[in-house]
C-alpha cells in the first residue's frame, strides 16, 4: 500500500469519526429534550422495555450491515447508560 493509498484510507476514516460525533451530537440533543420531558411528567429516567427494543432492533440492523451484533449492542448499552445517568440529573435539577 503506498503512502498516498494510506492517507486516502486515513481521510475517509477521519470523514467518518467527525460524522459520527456530529450524529451522536444530535442523539444527545434530543436525548436531553427527552429528558427534561421525562423529568416534567415524572417518568423514570430508564425505560427497560424500550432499551431492549432498540438493542433488539439494532443487532438486527447491524447483522444486515455486516458489523458484529456483540459489538453494536456493547456500544448501543454504552450510549444508552450515558443517556440514562443525563436523564437522572436532569431529573434532580431544581423546578
């Protein structure tokens, strides 16, 4: 692989990390309006049903994509205890 090959792998992968931190950017904006909406009506930050409906839905679309199911729900949790622990501090603010 020559050096030119190299840099264009390197590019697109850079490409690639900067849009997937825009996107998660976006999840946890909106993650946050969900929250303080949560928060208002006195629901639970987490919502065990709905959590194992995505990751669920999610090993699905990631086998049908090729990438590894164990990876995508360990990532997937991940994202999803963030968005849990924001939720129960949204949820301690002050009214």
């Amino acid at each position: 692989m020559s050096d030119n090959e190299l840099s264009q792998f390197r590019q697109s992968i850079d490409n690639i990390d900067a849009a997937l931190i825009h996107v998660l950017a976006e999840r946890f904006r909106i993650t946050k309006a969900v929250g303080q909406h949560k928060a208002k009506l006195g629901m639970p930050a987490a919502d065990p049903g709905r959590e194992q409906t995505q990751i669920k839905r999610l090993r699905k679309l990631a086998e049908d994509a090729g990438l590894d199911p164990e990876f995508s729900e360990k990532f997937l949790r991940f994202v999803i205890d963030e968005v849990i622990h924001h939720h129960e501090r949204i949820a301690e603010e002050p009214r």
